[in-house]
C-alpha cells in the first residue's frame, strides 16, 4: 500500500472542489429542501436550473440542481489558479488520452470538460461570475447557514488508483484507513489542496459513484439547529447519519438526503493542514472510533448508497473489505 510523495510542483495548479452539478426530478421540491430547510442562497432559477451558493460564497454557484429524468450526478467542478493553468490541464488529459471539450458553461469562464481515469466527469475552470457576498446579512441566514462548499466525496473502486491519479496533480493525503494485517490496502482516502482535511475524499466500493457533497457550516450549533428543524418540517426520514463527531477529520457531522436520494453532509471543525510537513493519519479499518469518534457505526446505507455519474457504469471494487456496519 504505497503512500506516495506530496507533489509540490503540480502539471497545473488546482485551487479547491468549488461546485457540484446535480439531476433531481422535480426543482420545486428541491427548492423546498435546499433553499427552505437548508438554508442555501438562490443565485439564479431558470425552467431547468437553480443555481445556489451558501453565505459567504462569491462565486455565483457551488451547486447547481439541473431538472432530469434521471437522478444523476452531472459533474464536479474544481477551481484552478488561472486560464494559464486551464490550458495546462487540457494537454495534460489529452497526453493521457481521457476526453477534453471547452463548451459554454453559465457563469463561468472557460471550462475545460474531461474525466477522471474511472470516468468520473470533471469541469474545470479559473473564473465564473462573481455573486454579493451576503456573510454579514445575517438577517438573511437560514437553515443550516451554510456558509460554503467544502469537500466531494467518492466511492471508487479501487482507491489506490484514484489516489494515485489525484497525487499526480497535487492532492494531499491527510488521513487514510487502510485494511490490517501482512499486507494493508487503502480502503479510503482524504486529499486537500485549499489547506484543511479534504476537497476530495474516496471510499472503497461500487464505484465510480458520488457518495456525498459536504457543506461547511460555520459551528456545531447550526448543525443541531438544522436536525430541529428538520424533524420539525417533514424532513425526518432525511437524516441518514448523525449528528456525531467523526475520528478522521475530526469533523462534526450531519448526513441527509435530498428528495431525490443525493446525500448532503452538513460539516465543521476540522483542521489546517497547510505546513509542507504535514504528516497523513493512518486509521484501521477495523477501529470503530474511524467513523464515529463516539464510537456509533454508520448505517448500511451509507456504504451501500450513493449517486451514480451520468453515462458512467460503476464497477465493483477489487478490494472485498467490508467495514464495522450498524445493525
Ligand atoms: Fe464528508
């Protein structure tokens, strides 16, 4: 199980995860869960979008719902550093024979369209329209008050490779579960670039699959708020997992679902991680506190489920590990 040098001097410069695309079903529920409960801003609604960002977001959209037959996962964006490093990305996937377009994008500048090496599709970009920065209207924070997108997060089906393929362009590992015993696999995976625990994050299984977006919320208190709110507006069954404090990360966490199945974690007080020294946590697969500092496992569900990406069939993973299920 190599754990590989951190890669300073990336092919192009990636600044951090900055938006995710979705397919739901029908946008008038949606709304009514992700700008009603959640508390998400609307930078923009057209008949077949809506376009949303928290409260401290400049950029127009971390999170765009596109109306669908299907419910998919459309894309994940990153932002790069500059058109420079735009240009730089689309040669280096060219060389590595994975597909490359520029097609128009609302709201964002140049964007480059290519694909993972499991085929999960990626939009890159360095600059997209800039929304009012509602930080200190607070008499407009609702909900969760979610202040921004902070991490995706990945089933793949071998998480060696995805972190090998990521590592390359300058993602770092943070912590990592592996399996034990003579000859340890990785199971799962965080890697950063804007400076905390994670912009990216793979777990062994079924996969290419998105398994969940994660929000930052700006304390543990708005993530009790939400799950009152919650249960307290038909969104019961939503909660999925949580609250609770993960070991890896550290993280405090909430995990709910969209009305269409999408998995949404409301998420804060992690870590800086920025000092070029930073040394990666190892965690067993076997230790309960991984998941759960408290010790509680995690459904089946949240192993099991996820969103598959649009025209991407997922495969099983090599790796047949399963970890500590709730019963
Ligand atoms: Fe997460």
């Amino acid at each position: 199980m190599p754990i590989r040098t951190a890669v300073f001097e990336p092919p192009f410069k990636i600044v951090r995860a900055s938006h995710v695309e979705l397919g739901v079903r029908d946008l008038g529920r949606s709304r009514a869960f992700y700008v009603d409960c959640l508390g998400l801003l609307v930078s923009d609604e057209t008949k077949d979008a809506l376009y949303l960002r928290g409260v401290e977001e400049r950029n127009h959209h971390s999170i765009v719902l596109r109306h669908a037959r299907e419910v998919e996962a459309h894309a994940l964006g990153y932002k790069l550093a500059g058109e420079e490093d735009l240009d730089r990305a689309a040669f280096w996937f060219t060389r590595r024979n994975l597909p490359t377009s520029f097609p128009d994008v609302p709201y964002q500048g140049r964007t480059l369209r290519t694909a993972d090496i499991f085929g999960m599709p990626l939009e890159l970009y360095a600059r997209m329209d800039q929304a009012e920065c509602m930080l200190q209207k607070y008499a407009a924070h609702r909900g969760a008050r979610i202040q921004r997108i902070d991490h995706l997060n990945c089933f793949t089906p071998d998480v060696q490779a995805s972190y090998d393929f990521y590592s390359e362009l300058g993602f770092r590992l943070t912590e990592y579960t592996e399996t034990d015993g003579g000859d340890p696999q990785l199971w799962a995976v965080w890697l950063q670039r804007k400076g905390n625990v994670h912009d990216l994050a793979f777990t062994n299984g079924l996969g290419p699959r998105l398994h969940h977006i994660g929000l930052w919320t700006s304390g543990v208190l708005d993530i009790i708020h939400i799950c009152d709110v919650m249960a307290s507006s038909g969104y019961l069954d939503n909660m999925e997992r949580g609250p609770g404090r993960h070991g890896i990360s550290n993280a405090f966490f909430l995990y709910v679902r969209d009305p269409d199945g999408h998995r949404v974690e409301l998420f804060t007080s992690d870590y800086l991680t920025v000092d070029p020294d930073h040394a990666p946590i190892r965690w067993s697969l076997a230790d309960p506190q991984r998941q759960t500092l408290w010790g509680q496992p995690a459904p089946a569900s949240w192993f099991n489920e996820g969103s598959a990406f649009s025209g991407v069939v997922p495969r099983e993973p090599a790796l047949a590990a399963r970890p500590i299920v709730a019963m």
